[in-house]
C-alpha cells in the first residue's frame, strides 16, 4: 500500500512538471486561418520580381500579422508556386509547386531564395487552377484566403481559361489578386484587370525591375542584437533539429542579404506568435504539447537534456520560455517605434509607388475589413 501510495506522488508531481495543453492554445489550434498562396512568374525577365519577392517577404509576413479577427490572432498559412520557366514540366504546364500551405516560415524563405528564372510559357489560367485544387485550403467561415498571382504576359494564355480557374477559386471563397509587371502605364487587352475583377480582388501594376529602397533607422541595430539572442533560446531536437537550427540562420543571413532593414523585419516576425517551430524546436513543443516531452527517446533529446530529470528538463524549458518571451516583447516595442519612424520618414518623402510587397500589404488589409479582420498594431 504504501509503495502504490508513493508511486501515485511520483506520477502526479511528473503531471504537474508537464501540464497539460491549456484551453487557449487549444482555442488556437483551432481557430480561423489566413490563407496566401504566391504565384510568381519566373520566366527570364522576372528576375526583379522575384528579388522584390525576396526583399518583401517579411514585410507581408508582418502586415498579415496586424489582422485580428475578434480580437483573436489567426493561423497563417503560406504556399509558394512557381510558374512559366521553362525548366518545369510542360505535361504541368510549366508550373511546379514550390511550398504547400504551411506556417513554416522558414521553409518558404528558404524555397523563395532557391527559384532561379529559364523561359518561358506563362500560364496563368493553369496555376490558378493548380493553386485551387492542389492546396489545403480551410473552409471556416472567418477564414480569408488569398491568391496573388504576379507576372507580365497575357493573362489568357495556356490550355485553361482563366475565368474558369478563378469562378472555382470563388466558389472556394478564395480570392485572386493580380500583379502585372510593367512600368507605370499597362495594356489592359493582357487581361490582368480583368483576372482582379473575376476573382473580386486587387489589381496593381508594379516596376519588377525596380532596386527597393530602405529607411534605415534608430532602432535597427538593437532589434539584430535581440534577434541573434533570440536564436539562442531555440533547442533543437530530433532528426530535424539541427538541421532546422543551421536552416534558422540561413534565412536569417538570405534576409540580410537584401539589407539589414529586410534582415530586421525578419526578426519582427520572428517575435511573433506566427513563428512557430514545434516540429524541431523543444520550447515551442513544450508550449504546444509538454506531455510529449516525457515520451521522447533519449537520442530525440537535445544535448542540453540528456541525463536531466524531469524537474530538470522542465525548469531549464521554463527559463529558455521565459527568455524568449522577454527577448520577443523588447523587439515589439523597439519594433512599434521603428514602424512610427519609418511611416514619418514615407510621409515626408511621398514614396508611396507600389512594389510588390506594397501591393500585396495594401489589398490584405482591404480584403480583410471586407471579412471582418481588423488591423491592429504592427
């Protein structure tokens, strides 16, 4: 009786090491979801497309970021295709897709910095289509769904009507946005303007071969600091974790590559609830699910861990949690002011022409006031 007794103790003070799942990450599981799939053309003369591409990733990571839906943060889910290059399948009509939906942030940077641009056949009708019945698209009522489609040739090319494409994308509550790749002016007979008003959504005409400018400002330097802090409270663990880890770095140094204003919107992002990385990362699975932890093979463990008791694999998650959240909340209010500074320094110079990032930025939160998504601090 008394070593039942005990053994009941032991098992009941482990339970309280590793609490379960709390109601509000379970209400977050579950909740509604922002859905964008990105079509770039990667034909030869898009190149500045996709280096806008690129250089404004986070920034629409971030923008999509500011809409709440009563109150509450949505899910966001990211895909990735690639259309009209010549080294794709012409059986697929030239389209391949690069990254299903996925809140994997990392994984569709590391893919974006990877296209190359050959050819090409540009079928915009076929992508469409492709995006349509190939994504896992949710069917929630509050969830908004987006489709951008960016190129510069004629909008009805290839062996599927547009129109056709887009009346399914509709019928899928999903809404096709178009990007045409010209200079200032555009010939409307290429059908892009049309593709918008078919699939009830924004249409923008951008400079692809426009170089990007930054604001640099006060507030840069210090958010890198705290983002390089930031890496060190990410423990990886399983097959993936090392990998995973060199592949944050990665995209950390890819965003840097198209200036430390691009690499600091990154780290922005990264302070968000949208980074999430359960799959390799033992604070965010402790988060997501802390009985799992208990389970684990000893060879699934990070370095860090093994030999730890349970009190001691849960109080060093515990600190690295609490870090995390102090690094995260100082990057937001450095991440506030920099906002305030950079919309000043916009206002006074009129630089207000659409790239693609800027289009993408400015018809999200039209469509999402359409919805019901209310645009919050950034």
């Amino acid at each position: 009786m008394k070593l039942s007794v005990i053994l009941l103790t032991i098992m009941v003070s482990l339970f309280s090491l590793f609490p379960t799942k709390s109601a509000e990450s379970t209400a977050t599981s579950t909740s509604n979801k922002i859905q964008v799939a990105l079509l770039l053309d990667t034909s030869n003369s898009m190149d500045g497309l996709i280096e806008q591409a690129k250089s404004r990733l986070w920034n629409i990571i971030n923008t999509l970021t500011t809409l709440k839906y009563e109150g509450k943060e949505p899910q966001i889910e990211i895909a990735l295709y690639e259309y009209g290059n010549d080294g794709l399948s012409s059986a697929n009509n030239f389209i391949r897709q690069v990254a299903p939906l996925t809140t994997d942030l990392d994984l569709i940077s590391e893919k974006l910095f990877a296209l190359r641009t050959n050819g090409g056949s540009e079928y915009c009708g076929a992508v469409i289509q492709n995006a349509v019945k190939s994504l896992k698209w949710n069917d929630g009522n509050a969830d908004m769904k987006l489709i951008y489609i960016a190129g510069n040739e004629p909008f009805n090319q290839g062996p599927i009507n547009y129109k056709e494409a887009i009346s399914n994308a509709l019928n899928n509550k999903i809404y096709v946005n178009t990007i045409l790749c010209e200079s200032d002016s555009y010939d409307e007979t290429k059908g892009w303007k049309d593709g918008a008003n078919h699939g009830q959504g924004k249409f923008f005409v951008i400079n692809s071969d426009k170089v990007l400018s930054y604001i640099d400002t006060p507030y840069d330097r210090d958010i890198d600091k705290l983002n390089h802090q930031l890496n060190d409270t990410y423990i990886g663990y399983g097959k993936k974790g090392k990998e995973k880890k060199i592949m944050q770095t990665t995209q950390d140094n890819n965003a840097e590559s198209k200036g430390m204003a691009n690499k600091v919107e990154r780290a922005v992002s990264k302070s968000k609830g949208v980074y999430k990385n359960a799959e390799w990362d033992i604070v965010d699975k402790y988060k997501d699910n802390p009985s799992a932890i208990q389970t684990m093979e000893t060879e699934e463990l990070p370095e860090e861990l093994k030999g730890k008791s349970a009190a001691q694999t849960a109080e060093f998650i515990q600190q690295k949690s609490k870090e995390r959240d102090e690094i995260n909340h100082k990057i937001k209010d450095l991440s506030i002011k920099r906002q305030a500074f950079i919309d000043a320094e916009n206002k006074k110079s009129g630089n207000d022409k659409d790239d693609l990032g800027k289009a993408i930025e400015k018809s999200i939160i039209e469509l999402g006031s359409k919805i019901g998504y209310m645009k919050s601090g950034k």
